[in-house]
C-alpha cells in the first residue's frame, strides 16, 4: 500500500470529492474493512487563479511545490493535483517534485483512448480551454480535442465563476449550459464531452447530455486509489 498526497482546494467542493471518491474506492477494491492512507494539503485557490491569470508561472511552480514537499513531509509516497488548471505547469512542477506525481490530463486521454473516443469537445476554465493542457496532448492518443470559440470560452468560464466553484449549481445556469453543449456536439459531431473542471460534474450529471461525458475528477480519483493499493 501506498500513501496519497492530495493537493486540493482547488475549488473546494471538487476537494471534497477527492477525499469521499477515495475512501469509497478504495474500501470498494479491498474488503478487510481498512481506510486509505492519505494526507490532504490545500492551496489558496485564490491565489492560484491570479498566478494564472497573470502568467505567473514560477510563483506558481513554487506554490504547488511547497504543497508537494508538506505532503512528502506527511509521508506521503505520490502526489495528486485536484484540478485541471494547476496542470499547465505540470511537466515543470514534475521536474521539481521529490514525489512522482499523477497527473490528471494524461489519464483522462488515456482512459478517453480506451473509451474508442474520436472526437472530444473540452470545456473548462478559459484558462484549460486555450491553454494546451488537452488540446496538445488529446492527439497523443489520436483523438481531436475541440473547444468552443472565444465567445463560447467567456460563456464557460462565467458558469464556473463564482458559483459552481464554490459548489452552488443554479438551475437556470444548468439549463443555458445542457444547450449550449448540446449544440456544440451537433456542430462539431463530437462523441464526447469531457468536463475539464473538477467542478463540472456537480452540474453535468450522467445522462444529461446526449453523449458520455469524461468526468475527470473520477478518472483521476480512480488512478488515484490504483497508486494506493500497489
């Protein structure tokens, strides 16, 4: 068995998640009653998005690093980013990282590549949306990344902001974002949409659209509870 170091509040209902996702995953894989080991670290979201939004990537490499080696220090054996947008400066923080770091990007492209998924629209912050973060690394596994345009993106990341991010779902937002996703998969003949915000789902739930979604809090929670029981 292994220890999880978790990096969350990024936002914190999705955090909340993490810690719940894990516990039910693991004691669903192992039948002896026991909990899995892991230690949560959380990060000012605020200040994460303003590193973000400024192109502050060092301050942000280093933020994230600090978490990094307090969970190392907690005992951690891994560490896990629960969020998508911290990825954008991944492969620098994995560079840095005393721990080996699970990263949520590749295995969502790995699970959609398994999935036999063609065509995937990516909704998410702005800043995940252009970033690169799927849209580079989506043809790795020979799959097309879509995003909306510039108007669609600002649409997007309005749903997320404020409200979503701190865990209120408002049934009128629900509403405007079911259709416009829905006319995103019709113009775009996409066969998936993947929810590249951790908070998504608590909107987006299974079944709503009229194609699978790829929720990718669950995809890296499930990679998450593997590292542990190895």
């Amino acid at each position: 068995m292994q220890k999880a170091g978790i990096i969350g509040g990024m936002g914190p209902a999705s955090t909340l998640d993490y810690y719940k996702g894990i516990v039910d995953g693991y004691r669903a894989a192992k039948t002896d009653g026991s909990y899995p080991a892991f230690t949560l670290e959380n990060v000012n979201m605020a200040k994460m998005l303003d590193f973000v939004a400024h192109e502050n990537w060092s301050p942000l490499v280093s933020m994230l690093l600090a978490a990094v080696r307090n969970v190392k220090n907690a005992g951690a054996d891994f560490a896990a980013i629960a969020s998508n947008t911290p990825h954008i400066v991944f492969r620098e923080l994995e560079e840095k990282s005393p721990l080996p770091l699970v990263s949520i990007v590749e295995e969502t492209c790995r699970y959609a590549a398994d999935a036999g998924c063609a065509r995937v629209i990516v909704l998410g912050t702005k800043f995940t949306m252009t970033s690169g973060l799927y849209t580079d690394m989506f043809p790795r596994y020979g799959i097309e990344a879509l995003i909306p345009d510039r108007e669609g993106r600002e649409f997007v990341h309005s749903i997320l902001f404020p409200k979503l991010e701190d865990g209120t779902v408002d049934p009128e937002d629900k509403e405007d974002m079911i259709e416009f996703t829905e006319e995103l998969i019709r113009n775009s003949h996409a066969d998936a949409v993947m929810l590249g915000c951790t908070e998504l789902p608590l909107m987006i739930r299974p079944g709503d659209l009229s194609v699978p979604t790829l929720d990718t809090a669950q995809i890296h929670i499930a990679a998450i509870v593997r590292e542990i029981l190895k």
